[in-house]
C-alpha cells in the first residue's frame, strides 16, 4: 500500500494585474542532521509589494497514517519554542524582489519531526505587525488594482531529519509487483517516478514525487509492456532504478 505524504497546497489566482505575484520555490524542503538553520526565500514577480505572513505547524502522523496538523509548543523547562521557528515571519517583499525568512528548529533531534510552511500575502493591518504607517498602508492597498481582494498564497512541507540520520531501504521485487520499504529512521524520496509503455517515452503517465517515511513503504504493479524509472534519494545519496513490467 503506497504512503504518499500529502501537500496541501493554498493558491487563488488574482483576480488582474497590479498586485504581488509570489513564488517560494520548491514545495519540498530538508532540514539535513548537521544543520540546525536553513534559509527559505520569497520572490515577487508582480508589479506591487508583497506583504507576507509566515506561519508554522506541526504535522504528526497517525499509526493509520492519516496525519493532522497541530500548534507549536514552548518547552516547559525554558519556555523556548519546540519545533521549527521562522525569522522573521512578516516579510515585505518588493516588486520583482526578493526575501528570506530563516528557518531555526529548536528542540530534540531523536526522531524526524515535520512542519507546514504557509505563506500567505495579507493586505497590512496595524494588528499584523509590519513596520508601516497608516498612510503607507493606505497608498498601498489604493495602488493595487481595483477589484483585487484575494491574493495568491502557498504552502509547503518542511523535514526536519533526526540528529543521526540512518538510510535503510529495502526493495521487495514480485513478479506482478515492485516494493521499496523505510527501514531506516529519515524519510526517502522516490523522485521522478515515470511509468512508460516500454520504448515509448512520449505516452508516459505524470511523473510523480514520493516520499516513503520511516517505517513505511512505497509499490507499484508491474505490468507487461512497461517500464518504471525513478531516482530513490536518500539524504544527499541519489542511485537511479529501471524496472520493467
């Protein structure tokens, strides 16, 4: 049974120009064990400023593996935050600029620990707290282009692998089937999975990402005629696989 780790991707597309247009890049990002800091940027190809609110939740997964996203807590014992702290989290992007927000994960490292990123562009309020004046603030939302209220925002899924990342994959191949199974403690990718009739590259299905976590497993039929090809990422190991049905 396949364990796919789901993104839920927030995007609404604005509504005319005039109005930021932000992109963050790669909806996937790893936290590798000898790293306790990553930067994460921001880029604006609209033609207006992009004010942008960055939150953080936790996703734990079920033993059934269905997951659910929950709020951050403070260690009691120092009242620091316990997970993954983003600095800042309001950012002003200008107009074909860019900017970063830095990633700090506070807190153990014994096992894997996932976070949702959401990066959401806000008209500015006094209660948001970006640095502005009310008269900033409103030479700014009469710029944008009337009839524009929704702005496009994003989600993203970010790893944070344990302190002694271990990589154990083992593959389980059957006649009419293919398997690879997370023996070890930090998620895998399974990337560029294609699935093509054999010899012709130009009918395959969607190419897909997979990420396989630990304890987990990742499988596909096998069928006549066809061939699989996928790159199983392991941390920073990358090894190519062929399969044919």
């Amino acid at each position: 049974m396949k364990y796919l780790l789901a993104l839920c991707t927030l995007c609404w597309l604005p509504l005319s120009m005039g109005a930021p247009n932000i992109n963050v890049g790669v909806f996937y990002d790893y936290l590798a064990e000898d790293k306790s800091t990553y930067l994460k940027r921001v880029f604006n190809s609209g033609d207006s400023t992009a004010f942008i609110k960055v939150s953080v939740m936790e996703i734990v997964y079920n033993a059934d593996g269905t997951s659910e996203e929950v709020e951050l807590k403070s260690n009691p014992e120092n009242t620091a935050r316990d997970g993954l702290v983003a600095t800042p989290a309001r950012l002003i992007v200008p107009a074909n600029g860019m900017q970063g927000t830095r990633l700090l994960y506070l807190g153990q490292r014994d096992k894997e620990r996932y976070f949702r990123l959401r990066f959401v562009p806000v008209m500015p309020e006094p209660e948001d707290g970006f640095v502005v004046s009310s008269e900033e603030r409103e030479t700014y939302k009469n710029s944008l282009s009337a009839g524009v209220t929704v702005l496009a925002g994003f989600g993203t899924v970010f790893f944070v692998r344990p302190k002694h990342s271990r990589f154990a994959t083992r593959v389980d191949e059957r006649n009419d089937a293919y398997g690879l199974h997370n023996d070890g403690n930090s998620v895998v990718v399974v990337d560029q999975f294609k699935d093509c009739p054999t010899g012709q590259t130009q009918e395959c299905l969607p190419v897909t990402k997979n990420h396989i976590l630990p304890g987990r497993s990742f499988s596909f039929a096998k069928e006549a005629g066809r061939t699989y090809r996928f790159t199983l990422v392991e941390g920073r190991a990358k090894k190519h696989y062929e399969v044919k049905g």
